[in-house]
C-alpha cells in the first residue's frame, strides 16, 4: 500500500518526464517557464544576502552600494576588510574541496556543453558563500557568476528530481543559467543568446526558443513582481550626425586593442597568484589587501563598480579621476580574480568600457569643435559594448544588452560599429576569449568522451 501511495505521489512527475523525454514543446515550454521562475528568484535571495552583509558592514538601514560602504569606513579598515574577506572566502574553498566530493561539473557552462547536466548541490551552495564574502568584503569582482550558478544548479535539481537523460537535463540547466543572466541585468534578449552564442556556439531555435521563455518569465519576475530596477540608468542616446559614426570607428579599435592586453593581464594575475607557496585562503587574502591597499586612495575600486558607472553616465568627471580609476579598477580586477575569488568579470568588463569610452569622449570634444560630437556619457555607453564584445567575441549579444539597457534606437548604428570593430581586431590579436580555457577543455572532453557522457566524475 506504502508504494502505491508513493508512485501515486509522484505521478505527475513522471508523466512530465514523459512529455519531456519525448520533447512535447508545449511541456517543454512549460518547464522552461518555471526554470525561469527559480532562477530569478535565486537571484534575488543572493542579492539581498549581498545587501544583508553590507548593512552589517556598515551599520545603515538602507543600503547604497560597496562604494558608499568603503567612504564610511576607517582607513585602517578599508585596508583589511578585503582581506579579512578574503582570508574566509578562501577558508571555505578549502574546507569544501576537503571534506564535500565534488558531484557533476564544476560550472553552469561545463554543465551544459559536455557534462549530463548534473550540477553539485553542496558544491554550489559553498561557493555561493565564499562568494558573498568576497564581494561583501570589497572584492572587484561581479555578483553575477555566482548568481547564475544557483540558477543553474536549481534547474539541474529539478531535472534531476524528474530523472530526466542528459539531452533534456542539459537544455533545462541552460534555461535556469538564462534565467540567472537575465534577472542579473534586466536584459532578456541578450540573456538568452549568451547561452546560445556563448556556450552553445550556434544559434538554434530548438534551444532558443526555450531560453527564450525562461528569459521573459525571470524578467517578469524581477521587474514587475519584485520591483527590481535596471542595472544602469542609461542617459538619452545623444547622436551628433551621421559622420559621428566615424568617431565610434575608433573607440571600436582601441577597445579591440585594450581588450587582449586586459585578458592578458587577468591570465598573467591567475598564473601568479598560482605560483604562490601558500594555501588558497592566504592568496585570497593577499589579493583582498591588494583591493584595500588602492581603495585607500580611490574607494571606487571596490566591488563591482555598479554606482561608478551610473555616476560616469549622469555626472561631468574630471579626465584625470576616469584615467585613474581605470588603471586602479583593472588592478583590482586582476588582483581579485587572479587570487582565486569567486565571481565574474563581465561587469568589470562593462566599468572598463565605460570608462575607456567616457575618456574617448572627454579626448574628442577637447580636440573637436564645441557640439561637433556628442557626450562622454554617449561614448561610455557605447565602450561597454565594444569592450565586451572585445572580450566575450560575441557581438550579437554585447550589441543587444546595450540596447536592451538604453531602450534607444539611436544608439544601434554606433554600438554595431563599435562592437563589430572591437570583436574583430581583439580575435586577430588575441584568439581566446575570456571563456576560451573553459570552454576549449569543454570542447576537448566532448571530442574525447562523446556528447552524452558525464566527463567531470561523480566524486573526487
């Protein structure tokens, strides 16, 4: 009687594996909705843990972003918070390398690309943690890395739970990752192909169209249900005329040629910090200090530079403070990334370009006549995009996160320019893209092992 009230119990879902397995698209469709729905709400609970912290840290009730937290503090403790941070995010690698056996792929993309679509439950979950106190403490890192992994791996517990094969599980960790990158930056078109141009490689409508689906849900979610803003409050598109595309010719190339040297640089940071004769919390504790030794003198380093951006975008900046603060982000970027903290660097990416652009623009009206261009805020709006298309080498989804977060048209013919130029000078210098290692040894192990067979080893 105890079974049959079982197999009653979970009937439904084996009749949704059913449907499923034999890609019934209405259910398919269906799933892909509900992947959408938990990976933003994944999102959301990682961003007010991030929030939760900061209020601790600095002891207000609302807050108002890493950089305000770093003005508030002391001297002494915006040196050693980041280190402090680290030290702990790095403990908690070490404990969960030691006592939890790594179960699936180590990331979404592996996941997705060569594994079966098994993501490790307890592995997530302490990673999360390093993760919320790397960036709690200071670390110039994105949030977003992160945020997607949780995505994902609630996808892949849900399949997991439907007992779904491989194929299946696969497209609905790909949708949980979408979800995870949209609800991240409001931005559902552009979240949707960067699993399709990204990890898949190819764009195809028998994936898109359920990323698609889990892409609009998770934007619902976020924007309507929860009230979450934008990522960035872009200004109005301000476009001189049409011989100004000339001008955003040249911030393509130079974002083209800046790219592969900061890539460069986040390799170089990596295989140092590597090389180090201590234990990984020591290294991610060098890193931290790193971090808190430039925030003495630019506070902005810290974390992922959200509210800089947004304040280059609406306020008139002196060219010396974007100029430093460029070189000191990109230090902090290397440092934070290269000690072994986890997080992204998509969103540094996006404070590089934007204050690559804003520079480019500041340089143009002082050798241009008065109104012959437009704003530095314009042309920091478009250095996003060329930036992280000269580091993603995916054009199409840079070009439509730009859109996506200015909602201008006018911005479209630049931004193309930009993006195409930047992508195509940073391939010829530099053929590896920042998710070239991860997605190359994706790659080799589908070449080795075959499509459908789980490379990454259920335990270690």
């Amino acid at each position: 009687m105890a079974k049959e009230i079982r197999i009653g119990k979970f009937r439904w879902a084996g009749a949704l594996r059913g449907q499923l397995v034999a890609e019934n698209l209405p259910y398919t469709l269906f799933t892909a909705a509900l992947m959408g729905l938990l990976g933003a709400l994944a999102t959301v609970v990682f961003r007010e843990l991030l929030s939760w912290i900061q209020v601790v840290l600095g002891g207000e009730d609302t807050p108002h972003g890493m950089v305000h937290l770093a003005r508030g503090l002391e001297s002494w403790q915006r040196l050693l918070l980041p280190a402090a941070g680290g030290a702990l995010a790095g403990l908690v690698l070490q404990l969960a390398s030691r006592w939890l056996p790594r179960r699936g792929a180590a990331d979404y993309m592996e996941a997705i690309a060569v594994g079966r679509g098994v993501i490790g439950f307890r592995q997530t979950l302490a990673r999360s943690v390093s993760s919320l106190l790397s960036i709690g403490s200071g670390a110039s890192i994105g949030r977003e890395g992160p945020m997607v992994q949780l995505a994902a791996m609630l996808s892949s517990l849900s399949g997991r739970f439907l007992v779904l094969p491989p194929r299946q599980l696969r497209l609905l960790v790909a949708c949980g990752a979408t979800a995870g990158i949209t609800a991240a930056y409001n931005a559902p078109i552009a979240g949707a192909l960067f699993i399709s141009e990204i990890v898949y490689g190819v764009i195809s409508s028998a994936t898109l169209v359920p990323l698609v689906v889990a892409s609009v849900v998770a934007n619902i979610v976020t924007r309507q249900i929860l009230h979450y803003d934008a990522v960035f409050h872009m200004p109005p598109f301000d476009f001189v005329s049409g011989w100004e595309v000339a001008s955003y010719l040249g911030l393509g190339l130079l974002a083209g040629l800046l790219a592969p040297q900061f890539l460069r640089l986040l390799d170089l940071s990596r295989a140092g910090f590597g090389r180090l004769p201590a234990p990984l919390w020591t290294r991610m504790a060098l890193g931290g200090l790193i971090v808190g030794a430039l925030s003495l003198y630019k506070p902005e380093v810290w974390g992922n530079g959200y509210s800089v951006v947004n304040s280059m975008l609406h306020t008139q900046w002196a060219w010396s403070a974007v100029a430093a603060i460029l070189l000191l982000k990109i230090i902090a970027t290397a440092a934070s990334a290269g000690s072994g903290a986890v997080g992204g660097v998509f969103t540094p990416t996006l404070f590089v370009g934007a204050a690559l652009g804003s520079l480019y623009g500041m340089g143009l009206q002082a050798l241009l006549p008065p109104g012959a261009v437009s704003t530095p805020a314009s042309y920091a709006v478009v250095g996003m995009g060329a930036m992280l298309a000269a580091t993603t080498y995916a054009p199409l989804m840079s070009i439509l996160m730009i859109f996506e977060m200015t909602l201008s048209y006018e911005v479209m013919l630049p931004l193309m320019l930009a993006c195409i130029t930047g992508y195509a000078l940073a391939q010829r210098i530099r053929p590896a893209s920042v998710y070239a290692k991860s997605l190359a040894s994706n790659r080799l192990a589908r070449a080795r092992f075959g499509g459908g067979r789980d490379v990454s080893g259920r335990s270690s």
